[in-house]
C-alpha cells in the first residue's frame, strides 16, 4: 500500500489549469522525482498536498485512508513534510528555535529549551545531518539553512518529505551531500518527492520518475529505462537539442572593441584591471569565470551602467567609454542583464510595458513625449508570438509568467530591438531545458544574422557549445583566450581557478601600502 | 544651583514620566514584533485616557477606570488589527486615523457628557501604595531619603509597569507565545506554514499592545493628572514608539529608553522652575523630550534592525 497517494487532483487558478487530474502514489522507502519544466505544475501540486493550497477536486490518501489536509497543520500532523524552495526559516532566531517552532517543547506555554536543544541534536544524529543547534541562520550557509529546514520536517515528525527544487540553490559539493541525506532518509523509512527540472539529478537519485507537462501527469519511467534525451523529449513534448551544433564563424568587422579598461565596484575596489578584447559581427565571444572576479562590472561599464576609470571602449569605431545607458542603447547596444528580476523587469508593469522600455521614446510607439498605445500593443503582440512567450495576453503583469517565460520577454525586448551588440549576462540562469534551448537559438540567430555577441556565463557548458572565441576572466583579468575547439570544460576550470600562473605582484604592491599604514 | 536640580525628586519623577512611555513602548513593541507597525498608540492611549476618567466620574472607584481605560484600548485597537491584518490595509493610515478619531471622539464625547470643552472635573486618585517618613540623621539617613524618594514613593501603575517590563521581557524570549511572536514578525509564511495560525496571533498582539496603551491612558489621568483634557497625551504615543525602537523592539530595552525620555522630562520641569537663575527661555527645555527623540531616531544609537516583515499584510496563498 502507497504512503502517500494522490488520486486526479485539479487546481485550478484564474485563467489557468494548474493541475489537471493529477495521480500520483509513493511507496515508503522511494524517491519519486517530480520532474518538469517551469511552470508544469509540480510545485502547486505539493503546496496542495501540503495544504498550502485547497484542491479544486480528487483526494488525497495517506496509507490507504483519506486524508482531509486543508492547514499546513494538518498536513503535518498526517507525517508530511515540505522543504520549501525558497527557505522557511526566520534569519534572527536559533537553528533549534526554527526547528521545534509550532511543536515547542515545554510545560504550561513554557518552552523548555534544554529538551528542545537534546531533541534537535538527538535527531540530527539519528540521520547524520550534523548542526550547531545555537547557531543563528542568518549566520549559516545555504547548504545548512537547508538542513535545518529537513530536520525541521523530521522533528515534526515527517514520513514522507517533499523537496522542492532542493538543488537551485547548491554548490556542486553541496548537491552531493544532499543527495547522500536524501538516500540515508529513505534507508530509515522515509519516502521522499523531488521536485526538479533538472535532468541528470533525477537520474543520480530518483528510484521513479514521474514527468509533468502542462498541468498534467505525461509519463512515468525509471531512471534505468531511460537517459537525458528521452527525459528531455517526455518533459518538453518533442525533441531538444541539448548541444546546439552551429556553423563556422563568418567574423565581419570589428563591432566592439575594448581596450585597457578599469573599472571599481560598489565598495570602491578595482574590480575590471586592464582588460583588452574585440568582438567582430558574426561572433560570438565568451567570457568565462567563476561569479565575481569582475565580469558584473566589465558587462555594466560596455552597457552604460557603470563609469570606467580607465581606457576606452568603440562601438564600430564611436566613442562610448563615457556613454550613457540611454546612449548606450541607441548606438545600438542590447543587454540581457544577469538578474532579470531586478534589472530585466519591471514586475509590476504588464508585458506591454516592460516590451516597450529602451523604445520608449522612439517612434512610431512615441512622439513629443506622448506614448502610442496602439502601436505598443501591436508590436507587444508581435514580440509575444515571435519569442513564444506563454501568456493569455500582453496585459498580464509580468511576475504572473513563469521564470522562462519571463526571460524570453526580456530577450524578445532586447533582440527585438534589433541591435548591433548583444551582451548576454547569464542568459539562462533559472531556466529549464526548453527555454534554455529557445535563448540558446536566439543568440545563435543574432551570430548568423551577423551581429557581434558577447556572453557571460557561469555555465561551462554554455560557453563551450555556444562560443567562437572563449576569455577566461580571473581576478579582473582575461588571463587567457581560447578558440572554441582548443578549449574544454577541465581547461577552463584550471584557469577560471586561478591556475596558470597568473601574475598578481600587481596587487601585492597596491595592497602594501594600505596594510602598513594599517599598522601605523 | 545643581543641588537643587539634582535631587530624589528629579530621579523619581523620570520614573513617573516613564510609566506611560514604558506602557505605550512595550505595547509597540509586542505589536512590531508580530509584524504590525503601531502609530496609534498616541490614540489608543488618549482613547485609555478619557475613558478611565469616564468611568471613575461615574462610579468613583479609580481601580474600574483603569479596566474600563484598557478596556478602551482593546475596543479601539480592534479597529486597527480588523484593518491591518483582515483588510490588509496600510497600516500607517489606520494608525493615522485612528489617532484622529481618538482625538475627535475624545473631543466630542467631552462635550457632549460634561458640557464643556478643555477639562473635565477632578477625578479619584490613586496615590502612593507606601507613605514612609524620610527621616533620620547622617549618612545612612541621608541613603534612606534617596531611596525612599527614588523608588519608594510611586502609585501603583509605576510598579506594575516594572512588573509587566520584566515579565513582557522573559515571556518573549521564554515563551511559546513569545517565539511564534517574534517568528511571525520576521517570516509569517514559515509560521504559517508549521501549522500556526498568523493572523490570531498578529490579533492578540494588536489587542494586547491596545490594552497596554490604555493603561498608560490611566496612568496619566487616574494617578497622575486627576483629570481628562483634550489632547492630553501630547505627542506621548510617539514618544514611546521611539522608545521602542531605541530600546531594539525589547521590553526592557523599550523601559530603560523610556527612563531616559521620562528623565528628559523631569529635567525639564526642574529648569523651567528655575529658569530665572539659568536665563534660558523655557520653550527650550518644553523641547528637550522631542529633540532627544530626533536624536535617537536619528541613529545616534546605531543602525536598529526592525522585524523584517514589520509592516507587511501577511497573505495566505489560494
């Protein structure tokens, strides 16, 4: 008999069928994956199961028996536990305050925090996530505040544990203990739901896969029967291209070319430290580097956003090391900013309105200052249904789309705007394999259009299947280049990390001064 | 001349400044901590206020006025919990006008009741729970009139107010109530979501810092004042909101930032009798509680860090 079943649940929001008779069962002891792409509906599922969300039909069983769940409360008190993609724990209090919140131990409204801290610690060690009961969690890495949220689950006594998109947040190191967690939870009874869009971590944990679309259950396999393509093909409903293959590069003149440019970032510290290159039409180049060694700033200075305190930048020979963003966009400099939600969009503004800013004072959508709906409209329309945007209409706000559908709104925006350069800052942060795949087309089809490229990426894999030329950036430095064929993912890593001997008397010699005069 | 502005009487009456300030403070900071901003306690507190003196001009026994004034508090905060936690409403506005309906409910039932605008009769007092003699020669007998002065001369309300700083202080750090309280007013989804139900407890809070805001009310009129006038508390409600802050949202914290406001206050009164010896005009002293609020909120005391969600509607989802 299941632990846990789900028989045709359907929710149904405003204008959209979030779950269609969705079924679903796990037995104990299984890790059932709940795999699809944004928006499919796994999430809203669980928060149903959860009681988080009230179904709009079927029921739910637990051991065989219906389970009325309508509070979080009650779900808990049927033995589910929920770890939520977006943490629920409060920053200023203990990790055991977290943990026995809503269950305090104690007498008469009394918590007793000695048997709180020996029960936290006692559970801890039972499954091996060991923790400082007394640390804060603001003062805990993401890995932790992670498992505290587990142990808080299985403090409430938890039997079967769902995990939402567990993994987005993780460091490689971080993903491999979770996973170990999650196998030593299930080798104690638990039974445990992943959610996930993630395809080779369903394969590396998952006993079952079950594959969402759309609202609805599409397929079901195990990860022996099956490999990434075919996961890919069941979660998109047709086949993807996981490497994209494209044609020999065609370099025209040169469109950008930056030479020995410095720039500071927010704390005043040199951040860009002489950095030299040119993209030509027709290329993609690269900039490859682990997150903060300086290509925030590099992107921000080329797009008119932050001021460079040195050298100079040429956009098909005009000056526009001083220009501004506005300048920036009309000499015709396109950017996917690497944060969609703080500089993308305006979340608030519908689609319409987010579609037309940067164009906002350009005719034909506006003349003497007076926007021109119609025209907007029209061409919002046109946007939506060349970029596949998801959306009943261009009126809806734009943090009602899914994070997929969201960044094809901000590439719509800005390759729709037809431009000369186009700066990529981690295009597919967040996305699934088909949006991916969609941004990826995109960039490929602005390269054979002729127009110069320049992409930021964390992603090894992107930047090996989409550049022509590869930088590698470490320390405010492209310490080396590479052609596409010379490079690979353990070469760039190398140099990413600092190997290579990469010169850095420079700042040694900066530092100096400030640390004597510390001493002084 | 500083012996006669540093005496027992100086000390003793920042403790009966403090009272009210406390009162109100400890009410904000119960409220903050469950993530609903309190600007009301100024009305609640006149509200508190008129109704204690109400209620002992009618019955004569000042022990009802101060459970009809928190009785008051309680009513009318209701309004504002209804409209910051049901109607999710800005809770800045309701604050604001509910301090204006205090204002002209006050206002208006004055006139209507006693016939008269400005001040009604003297009230039934409380006064002192101890009258001891501060006599006695020497040293010790000079300790003896400092003590007795200080701390032994106070109404009722004073003491119950350290009573309920201590016993607010340990509740919320010891306290089932007191951990959901200050969870709910960080993160209301991760107390939701642990099966606890946010919008009873930010309620409770509400009332609870309604109740304690009109104590201060009875504070004021019944021990203090021994009568109502419009628009007695002057500014007190806000006060104590900064008392709140600069006691970092904690009960003892918001007591000791009140001490130091009601000394303000003393400080004040003591110039402003001797203002003749000192040359200095007395709207300058009248200034001192207000400037030192300036002062603090300015962040002389360094950065404070609210509840994070203090201020937000909590929205359950679909």
């Amino acid at each position: 008999m299941p632990v846990l079943e789900l028989r045709e649940i359907t929710k149904v929001f405003p204008g959209v069928i979030a779950n269609e008779r969705v079924s679903l069962e796990l037995e104990k002891g299984e890790i059932v994956a709940l795999l699809g792409e944004n928006g499919a509906g796994k999430t809203t599922l669980m928060n149903v199961v959860y009681g988080l969300l009230s179904a709009d039909g079927g029921e739910i069983l637990m051991d065989g028996e219906p389970a009325k769940i309508k509070s979080p409360r009650q779900a808990i008190d049927h033995g589910i536990g929920m770890v939520h993609q977006h943490f629920m724990l409060v920053e200023p209090l203990t990790v055991t305050e977290n943990i026995v919140l809503g269950r305090e131990p104690g007498r008469l409204g009394v918590i007793d925090f000695k048997i709180a801290r020996e029960r936290v610690i006692e559970i801890s060690q039972r499954y091996g996530l060991k923790i400082d009961p007394d640390a804060r969690i603001e003062d805990l890495s993401v890995g932790m505040q992670q498992r505290v949220e587990i142990l808080k689950a299985l403090f409430q006594g938890a039997r079967v544990l769902i995990l939402d998109e567990p993994t987005a947040v993780l460091t490689p190191q971080e993903v491999r203990e979770l996973f170990g967690v999650v196998r030593s939870l299930v080798d104690e009874g638990l039974s445990v739901v992943f959610i996930t869009h993630k395809l080779e971590e369903v394969m590396a944990v998952a006993d079952r896969i079950v594959v969402m679309r759309d609202g609805r259950v599409v397929g079901e396999t195990r990860p022996e029967d099956t490999d990434e393509i075919g996961l890919a093909r069941m979660m998109v409903g047709r086949d993807v291209v996981l490497r994209v293959e494209k044609p020999v590069s065609t370099c025209g003149d040169t469109v950008l070319e930056v030479s020995d440019l410095h720039a500071d970032d927010e704390r005043g510290l040199e951040a860009v430290k002489g950095v030299s290159f040119s993209v030509c039409g027709g290329e993609v180049v690269a900039v490859a580097g682990v997150s903060g060694n300086g290509q925030t700033e590099l992107v921000d200075c080329i797009v008119g956003l932050r001021r460079p305190t040195g050298g100079t930048m040429h956009l098909k020979g005009k000056d526009i090391t001083h220009a501004s963003a506005r300048s920036s966009i009309e000499a015709g400099v396109s950017h996917i900013p690497e944060d969609r939600h703080r500089r993308g969009l305006v979340l608030e503004f519908d689609l319409a309105e987010n579609l037309i800013l940067g164009d906002h004072r350009t005719p034909p959508y506006s003349t003497r200052g007076l926007l021109h709906p119609k025209a907007v409209t029209t061409m919002a329309r046109k946007r939506i249904d060349d970029y596949d945007v998801r959306t009943p209409s261009e009126k809806v706000i734009a943090s009602n789309l899914s994070g997929g559908n969201q960044q094809k709104l901000v590439v719509a925006r800005e390759i729709g705007r037809d431009p000369e350069l186009l700066v990529a800052a981690q295009p597919t942060r967040g996305l699934d394999v088909g949006a991916i795949e969609f941004v990826h087309r995109q960039i490929l089809d602005e390269r054979a259009e002729g127009k110069a490229v320049l992409l930021v990426s964390l992603e090894l894999e992107e930047v090996l299947s989409l550049a022509d030329r590869i930088l590698v950036m470490y320390e405010g430095r492209i310490v080396r280049e590479f052609t596409a064929d010379e490079a690979d993912e353990e070469t760039l890593g190398y140099y990413m990390t600092g190997g290579g001997g990469v010169k850095l008397d420079d700042d040694a010699r900066q530092a100096g001064p400030i640390e004597s005069g510390g001493d002084a | 001349m500083l012996g006669d502005i540093i005496t027992p009487d100086l000390f003793a009456s920042a403790f009966r400044m403090a009272t009210p300030l406390a009162l109100a403070a400890i009410g904000g900071t119960i409220c903050e901590r469950s993530g609903v901003v309190n600007i009301a306690l100024e009305g609640i507190m006149l509200t508190g206020a008129f109704f204690g003196t109400a209620a002992v001009l009618a019955t004569g026994s000042p022990w009802f006025g101060v459970l009809m004034a928190m009785v008051a508090g309680v009513v009318i905060s209701a309004i504002h919990a209804f409209a910051s936690v049901n109607l999710k409403a800005d809770q800045v506005v309701s604050g604001t006008a509910i301090n204006l309906l205090a204002l002209g409910v006050t206002g208006f039932l004055m006139e209507r009741w006693y016939g008269h605008p400005g001040t009604t009769d003297p009230i039934k007092t409380l006064g002192p729970i101890l009258r001891l003699t501060a006599e006695g020669g020497g040293f010790l007998g000079e300790v003896w009139r400092w003590v007795n002065g200080i701390f032994l001369t106070h109404t009722p309300i004073v003491y119950i107010t350290v009573l309920i700083a201590i016993f607010a202080q340990w509740a919320i750090y010891n306290t089932r109530w007191g951990l959901r309280l200050r969870a709910m007013g960080e993160h209301p989804r991760a107390v939701d979501t642990v099966g606890v139900n946010v919008y009873r407890g930010r309620w409770v809070a509400v009332l609870m810092s309604g109740a304690l805001a009109g104590l201060a009310g009875a504070n004021l009129t019944i021990e203090q004042v021994g009568s109502f006038t419009e628009n007695m508390t002057n500014g007190r409600g806000f006060i104590a909101l900064a008392a709140n802050i600069f006691g970092r949202w904690t009960a003892l914290g918001s007591y000791g930032a009140s001490l130091l406001f009601g000394l303000a206050d003393g400080l004040q009164i003591k110039l402003q009798i001797l203002r003749d010896v000192i040359r200095i005009p007395p709207q300058f002293f009248l200034m001192l509680p207000y400037v030192l609020t300036v002062v603090v909120l300015a962040g002389v005391i360094g950065r404070a860090v609210a509840p994070a969600a203090v201020g937000e509607p909590y929205e359950k989802k679909g």
